[in-house]
C-alpha cells in the first residue's frame, strides 16, 4: 500500500468515529438502580465452649465487610444492640469480664460494616462469646534485704497478676496476722508499702501507711502490729468480677517494740557482744539503763537478718530514735549506708557519736563521707599513721577528758574537719615509712571533731574505736560530755 492510499485510509477512519460521536445522544436515560447495604462477617458464625474450656476474659475479635455497590468506609460494634462504637479497624482486644458474682458470661456481640454513602448493615453479624473468669495471683517478693526483725518501720513488696490481662485486675487488699479481719483495699497500680508505726513504744500500734516510695502517708488505723512478737502481711488481688485470689503471705517477721530515745547501732560484723557491752556500760554509768540495739550487718547464712529491704525503710527506721551511737570496723559500709539513710533522721533533729575504724583500703575519693564533720582524712603516700599503746589524747576543747589508749591501732586516719566543724581531741601519733622504721607523725593530728549546725551540736565522730582508749577508765566522762552536756539529752 502506498504512502498516499494510508493517508486517505486514517482520515477515512476519522471521519467515521466524529459521525458515530455526533449521532450519539448526551444525557443518561434509564433508572438509577438503589444502594445496597454492605455486608458484615466475623472470622467465626459460632463458638462452642463450656466449662473451663470458655474463653479467657481478654478476647481478641476480628471481623470483615463487603458491598456490592461501593466500598466499607468503618464498622460499628455493640454488646447490647442499642449502644454501637465505631471504629476503622478490622479487629480489637476486648475484656469481657463478667459481672461481680459471676464465674461465667455469654456475651453477644455485633458488628455492622457502614459504606461509603453511610448506609449500615441491617443484619449485623452477631457471634456469641462464652467466656469464663480467671482468678487473679497475689505473690510477696522478696527485697534487696530480708530482716527476720524490725523496729516498726517495715516494708511489703508484692506483685499481681490476671491471667485475663492486668486490665482486668482491679484492686489489692491487705491485712495483718488476721485474714478473718476486714482488709484495706488500696489501688492495683501499687506493688509496695511502708508500715510505720504510729505509737513504737506500745504493745500493739496502729500504723501509717507510705504506698510505693511515697514521701507522705496514709493513715490506714483499723489495723494493727503486735510489737515485740512475731506479725505477717498478707495481700491479695481482686478482678473486676469479683474474683479474688489467694492470700499470700510474707514471712514472719519479728517487729521490735522502741524502749528508748537511743539507739545504738553496731556495726560490727563479729564479736557483737563485746563492743556492745562497753558502749551499754557507758551509758549505765551515766543512769541511762533502758537503750535500744541494731546489729545492723549480722548475718545467718550469709544473709543480712536486721537490715531493712531499702535505704528509705532503713532511715525511717533510724527516724524512730532521737540519738544514734554508731560503731563499727567497717568504714566503707558504715558510711555508705548511713549517708543514704540518715538524712531525714538529721533533718527531725537527730543527733548522732559515730566511731569507727577506718583501714587503709578506705576509698578517701569516695562520697561517704559528706555527711559527716569529716572534710577529708589524711592519707599520706608511702605512710602509715599509727597510736601506740598507753598514749594519751588531748582533747582541744574544754570540758573534755584526756583519754589513754589499751591497743596498738595498725592503722589511723587523722581528720581535716570541715568549715564551722571542732576538733575535740588529738592524738600523739606515729608515723611507719615504707621500710618500717618508726618516727613521730608532725602532720594533722585529729581524731575526733564535732559538728554544729546552727550552733546546736549534732554529730560527733572519732576515727578511732572509743573502747580502745578507756586506759584510764573514764570514757564515760566522754559520752557524759557529748550526749548530756553537748547534745542536751
């Protein structure tokens, strides 16, 4: 075919479609047919269950829809028939718990699929869902610490569970020692309390509530701790049904009475009895006969059996007590717990004799000792500072006795006080070189400083154990000074 008979071909084609075009009418003639409703499914027409074998409260429901004429644009759910929720999405988590009573429940749910012109299904799909309740667990947990005895400050850790999900938990309940009394229900979004006795020195106290590490109580009164006997918590979960799990119990714990303004803290981790002994001779000399004791790092099994679970619970521990004597060998962990606890014992007025033994594997960098007078201790390079026996403190305020040493101390820490703080003795000590050899030490010479605040003394320390300079057996002419005459007891 040549070039010239397809020319005349194409416009021959052309001229066609403009004559079939231009005989063709414009407007649409006919009925407009109605919408049709879309069509709603759910993944299952039925469920067959009964007994343990319904389903769980947390159900999880998916559904589709379809229409014929347009497309689905939302869905709406019911549980009644007469109240629907929209939604967008194909499928949702529901809790279905039954009502308060209740083990069991049918509920009937429905669907109905909206098109894009806003016509709903009028024949939602509808699936019935057998659903049982599972009860809820209660458990106790343990704490960094497990005191198997307290003063009456003692903290309860617990957890909860539903097997239906913790959306279906709805409370706790707790109680001491009686679980015929009636519990105290407190919110399931607490895993914690601290019970504090209101009156520490009576046979039995009510006592104030701190949930979780919350700084302000609640009075919770209708419940009471037996002092000086033995007590257990018990807790429990209860569901939005009802349903209530079973008690779980702590162990038993042995919650001490207060008999006194005093509190003497040992920190030794052996030879308890002796120590203690001296420092209660003291105070008897001076007609103080009723004192409380924590031998706070005794051990059985190597578990700590007197420590609080928490720094918190410690200090408010120490929080019942006007005056605290602190002693011990440990310097490392007798400052670090009692700079993390003592703050609100300081804070109420506390006043507190700390003398410890501090070794040369001290950490001087540390910052345990911000609670203290002590600005820093003397650690001089290739030194070590000694008191040799039979030596004699001077003390540098007046009123103070002179003390004389019963031991060799291997190892001293003389004191820089901080600003505002006074040196209340000084020792005549001894300095040994690397090579052994023995010269007296012309450094910083403090032993012991006092701290006030305000002009009110409030913390007295020694880096040398008190029970090793009773040579001239006067040391409680010391604790005289310090607790009566200076701390006002």
């Amino acid at each position: 075919m040549s070039k010239r008979s397809m020319k005349i071909s194409v416009f021959g084609f052309i001229a066609l479609l403009v004559t079939i075009v231009a005989g063709c009418k414009t407007d649409l003639t006919g009925e407009l047919e109605p919408n049709e409703a879309p069509e709603t499914h759910t993944v299952v027409d039925t469920i067959k269950r009964g007994g343990d074998n319904r389903l769980n409260s947390e159900v999880h429901i998916r559904w589709w829809g379809d229409d014929p004429d347009g497309f689905v644009t939302g869905f709406e759910f019911s549980f009644d028939g007469s109240n629907w929720t929209h939604s967008a999405s194909n499928d949702s988590v529901f809790l279905l718990s039954p009502p308060p009573g209740k083990d069991t429940v049918d509920f009937l749910f429905r669907v109905r699929a909206i098109d894009n012109e806003g016509l709903r299904d009028p024949s939602p799909a509808l699936l019935i869902y057998p659903v049982k309740n599972s009860k809820p667990v209660a458990s106790i947990l343990p704490g960094a610490f497990e005191p198997v005895a307290s003063y009456p400050a003692v903290k309860m850790t617990w957890k909860g569970s539903d097997p239906d999900g913790f959306d279906n938990l709805s409370h706790f309940e707790y109680l001491w020692n009686d679980t015929t009394a009636e519990p105290t229900v407190i919110d399931k979004f607490n895993n914690s309390a601290t019970f504090v006795a209101l009156d520490p020195r009576a046979q039995a106290s009510e006592f104030e509530v701190y949930l979780n590490n919350d700084e302000s109580p609640q009075n919770f009164s209708e419940q009471r701790i037996i002092l000086n006997d033995t007590n257990r918590f018990y807790i429990r979960a209860v569901d939005n049904s009802g349903a209530r799990s079973y008690y779980a119990a702590s162990a038993p714990i042995f919650i001490k009475r207060v008999h006194s303004d005093i509190l003497l803290v040992n920190a030794y981790t052996s030879g308890f009895q002796a120590v203690e002994s001296f420092y209660t001779q003291q105070l008897k000399a001076l007609g103080i006969d009723h004192m409380d004791t924590l031998r706070i790092f005794e051990k059985i099994a190597g578990e700590y059996i007197n420590r609080s679970p928490d720094n918190l619970t410690q200090g408010r521990v120490f929080g019942l007590f006007d005056y605290i004597i602190w002693f011990g060998s440990n310097a490392q962990e007798s400052f670090s717990l009692a700079q993390k606890s003592t703050a609100g014992f300081f804070n109420n007025g506390g006043k507190m004799i700390m003398a410890m033994y501090i070794s040369s594997s001290f950490d001087e960098q540390s910052q345990f000792l911000e609670f203290t007078p002590i600005q820093s201790l003397v650690n001089p390079v290739d030194t070590t500072i000694m008191l040799d026996i039979n030596d004699t403190l001077m003390p540098m305020q007046p009123g103070y006795p002179p003390l004389v040493s019963t031991a060799i101390v291997g190892v001293v820490k003389p004191i820089v006080a901080e600003i505002g703080s006074e040196v209340a003795y000084s020792a005549p000590l001894l300095a040994r070189d690397k090579n052994g050899n023995l010269s007296p030490w012309n450094g910083i010479r403090n032993v012991m400083v006092m701290r006030r605040q305000q002009g009110v003394p409030n913390f007295f320390i020694s880096s040398l154990e008190l029970q090793k300079l009773n040579g001239l057996g006067n040391a409680d002419d010391l604790f005289r000074k310090v607790l009566i005459d200076e701390f006002g007891y």
